[in-house]
C-alpha cells in the first residue's frame, strides 16, 4: 500500500480504474431480477468486461502486454451494447441489420487483428476509431428516437439516457485518442501517459454512467 503514495497519477488512476467496473457488476447482479431487458444486456457487459479488466490489469502491473485483451473486448462490448441498443430501439429494420452489423465489425477486427496488423500484441487504432464510430452511430438512433416520441418526462431518471451520454463522452474522446495515438506515441512518454490518464477518466466516467443506468428504479 505504501508503494501507492509515491505512484504519478496516470499509474494511480490505472490500477483504480477496475473499481467503477466492480461496483457496475455488483449493481447489476443484485438488480438482475428487477431490470428491463436491454439493461439485462448492460449487466451482462459489465460482467463481461469486469474479468478483462482484472486480468490486463495484472499483466499491466507485472509489466506484460496485454493489448492482445484488446480485440475480445472489442467485439464483445460492440456485440452487447448492439444488443443493449437493439431491446431499447425496438425497429425491426435494425433487428433485420444487427447480426450483419454485428458480424461485419467482428469480422474486421479478427482480420486486422491476425493479418493487416500481423501480430496481437501490437496497439491497433483502427478498431477503436470503428468500434467509436458504430457506437456513436447507435446513440444516434436512440436519441432520434427520444426525440420523435417525447415519452420521458424526466431524463435524468431515464437509465438509457446515461448509458447514452456516459457512452456519447466517451467515444468522443476515445476517438481523438485513437486518431492521433500512433503520433503521441512517438512525439513524447510524458505527453502520451498524460493522454491516456484522459482515456482512465473517460472509462471511470462511463462506468459511473452505468452504474447510475443499473441503480435506477423501474420505470412503472
């Protein structure tokens, strides 16, 4: 513990980051029951993303490279929230283009992972400006459809609408990250730990978004 005190605040917030995705899971196994189904799916991610965390997390700390984590997160939180998203927009056109939305982004990471990049240990920024991208397009739809049907009174009581801003925050963000990661990369160390201590506020940002989602009563 004492090691702790004399860590820069970028390596801090890293290994603190795995504990907004604790109390995420945590919420969303003891709401399980009570939740609707598209926030059934946001526990399940929570679930899903929780052990990845750990584990890159403890490759981070023994000094191995854990970027190979990267594409199974990738296509299994892009796959979820399309589920999150497809429960909530109820459209039949976009149930009829979720597996080959799925399907198509899958298949574009498996093969840049194995063939253009050439190795799964290697930073690959064209998933993540994807992955934002397609995410961001879902937030899109959902709230055109808020807007065209203006049934919630309250937004702040609407579980959807914080996994949507907590989501819009950070794929913004995340996108300029991953744009210009191949430059900070190489302009300085300093500047690029300072940029990724950005990328740790932005994920502890989102996952107290989903909490707040998984915590709030049933509409009736």
């Amino acid at each position: 513990m004492a090691d702790l005190f004399h860590l820069s605040l970028p390596h801090l917030l890293a290994r603190v980051s795995p504990a907004p995705v604790v109390v995420a899971a945590f919420i969303g196994l003891v709401r399980f029951r009570s939740l609707p189904l598209n926030l059934r799916y946001l526990a399940a991610l929570m679930w899903f993303i929780l052990p990845l965390e750990l584990v890159g997390l403890v490759m981070m700390l023994y000094h191995q490279n854990n970027l190979f984590l990267m594409p199974v997160c990738a296509i299994g939180e892009f796959g979820l929230l399309a589920l999150v998203y497809d429960k909530t927009l109820r459209s039949p056109g976009f149930t009829r283009a979720l597996p080959w939305l799925v399907g198509g982004f899958t298949a574009y990471v498996l093969f840049d992972s194995f063939y253009a990049a050439g190795s799964l240990w290697k930073f690959r920024p064209g998933q993540q400006v994807l992955q934002s991208v397609l995410v961001l397009g879902l937030i899109g739809l959902y709230f055109r459809k808020l807007l065209h049907e203006l049934r919630v009174q309250q937004l702040k009581r609407e579980p959807m609408f914080w996994v949507s801003a907590g989501l819009t925050i950070y794929c913004l963000g995340y996108l300029q990250i991953a744009l210009f990661s191949n430059f900070l990369l190489r302009y300085s160390h300093g500047l690029n730990m300072n940029v990724w201590m950005v990328h740790t506020l932005l994920f502890i940002t989102l996952y107290c978004c989903y909490s707040l989602a998984l915590w709030l009563p049933p509409k009736k």
